[in-house]
C-alpha cells in the first residue's frame, strides 16, 4: 500500500497538468490563432505570452513537484478565470462541458494546495534538507 501513496500523487499530478503542458506547446504553434481567439472574447493578446508561461512552467513545476502548493493555487485560479472568459456560454452543450472540466481541474488542484505533492516530488526532497 505504501508504494500506491508514493506513486498515485506522481502519477495524479501529471495526469492533472498534462493537459497545460500539451495546451501551452500548442498555443505557441498556434500563436496567431490563439492571440485572435482570445480578442475575440475580449481578452488582450499581448497576454498570451503570459498564458503560455503560466501554463508550460505551472505543468513542468506540479509535474515535478517543485512548490506544488502556490502553483496549484496560481493554476486553480487560473482554470476558474479561463472557465468563466471563454466557456461561460451555458446554453452552449460543449461550452458546458468545458466549463466544468476546468472547474474539476481548479478542484483537483486544490486537492495539492490542501495535500501538497506527495513523497516523489522535489518539494518532499527539499523540505529534507
């Protein structure tokens, strides 16, 4: 049982942050699309540069384990705020959908912010220094 605590956390996080990781490298290749999708909705595209930051650096980090509490927080918010900009059109079946997966993944984010990152993280390693 002790092996499942110490790699279901791992495995949990990077389950969880994937799917930033994939979107941010996306974003990047995609950039001019992205910019124009996101002014269509009324958000400044000069942002996305920090988008893209918040979402490749927050994965590697929770992948990692490295500070998992504050970065959870920052991309639980991070999630909520997206959910509500760009999925908040409920009449919308598919927009619905999306507004709720990004509410889920804001709770399992706060699942690490209460938890933390579990024994194979870089935070665990740290804190036995």
């Amino acid at each position: 049982m002790k092996t499942l605590e110490n790699y279901l956390p791992l495995l949990s996080r990077f389950f969880l942050s994937a799917i930033f990781l994939i979107a941010g490298i996306s974003k990047i290749s995609q950039y001019a699309g992205t910019q124009g999708y996101m002014e269509s909705v009324g958000v400044p595209g000069q942002l996305l540069p920090l988008v893209i930051a918040t979402e490749v650096l927050g994965s590697l980090a929770i992948i990692m384990g490295f500070k998992t509490r504050w970065v959870a927080f920052l991309l639980a918010g991070f999630s909520v705020v997206s959910a509500i900009l760009f999925h908040s059109n409920m009449a919308d079946q598919m927009q619905s959908i999306l507004f709720m997966k990004n509410i889920a993944i804001a709770g399992g984010f706060l699942l690490l912010v209460a938890h933390g990152a579990g024994a194979l993280s870089l935070d665990n390693h740290f804190s036995k220094k």
